[in-house]
C-alpha cells in the first residue's frame, strides 16, 4: 500500500459547507483546530482551507461554487470525521464553552478508548477521542 513516508497523513476528508467561513471559525475556535490555509474566490466563497488537528487535517471548501467536487457532492449528506485527540474532557470542555451541540458526553468505550461526539452547525458529526485506529505498517 502506498504512503507518503514520512508520517505525513495520506488521508484527509473533504467538507463542503454552505457558510465555509462560519465552519473554519467554529472548528478552530471551538474545536481545538489550526487554520494551516485558506483560499478565498473572489466572492468570498472558501476555495480551499486546510485545518490541522494533531498530525492529521480536513479541507473544507465552499457549497456551490462549481465543479467537478463540488458537483458530485451535491445533495450529500452530513459526514462524520473521528479526530484523536490527548485530553479528551478538556476538549469537551472547549466545545460546550463554545456552545457546541454534544451529541455524547465523554465516554469509556468497551474498546478502550475515551470519545465524545459533536454535531457541527450544519450537522456533520465530529467525535474526538482516544482511539488510534491501527494502520497495519
């Protein structure tokens, strides 16, 4: 399986919102993320920005501002992201000071891991925990 060496991530999920600019300021106000980039057209719809958490990042862009993505994501529904994160209660804590809807409180998982689970302004589901998928390499 191909990588990119290094411990760069290979994966990065792709959002599109109808007010891109309200989801980069709650994801990094609220969520604990760090504006890497953001590209903007020129009627302010978001290109392109890219959004850190840990070594891992999501790019979000603008609803319907054309194109071949932007086309085949039409009519998608909400997606769900898991981001890893240290402390899981003092993210919490972030969120709900920020007024962020809590979909599940912190929580000890059978699995071992420690997660909660948030539903963003436009309903795509974000769950911060501790769990670190294995990657087989």
């Amino acid at each position: 399986m191909a990588g990119t060496g290094g411990g760069a991530p290979s994966i990065y999920p792709t959002v599109l919102y109808a007010d891109a600019k309200a989801a980069v300021r709650q994801l990094t106000e609220a969520l604990g993320f760090t504006e890497l980039s953001l590209y903007e057209s020129e009627d302010g719809s978001v290109m392109h920005a890219e959004l850190a958490q840990g070594n891992g990042a999501v790019m979000i862009g603008s609803k319907g501002r054309g194109g071949v993505f932007d086309s085949a994501m039409k009519g998608a529904g909400p997606a769900g992201v898991y981001v890893v994160v240290d402390d899981v209660d003092a993210h919490h804590r972030r969120a709900v000071d920020h007024g962020v809807e809590v979909l599940m409180p912190p929580t000890d998982q059978d699995y071992g891991s420690r997660d909660y689970m948030v539903r963003d302004a436009e309903g795509n589901i974000w769950s911060f925990g501790t769990y670190v998928p294995a990657t087989g390499g």
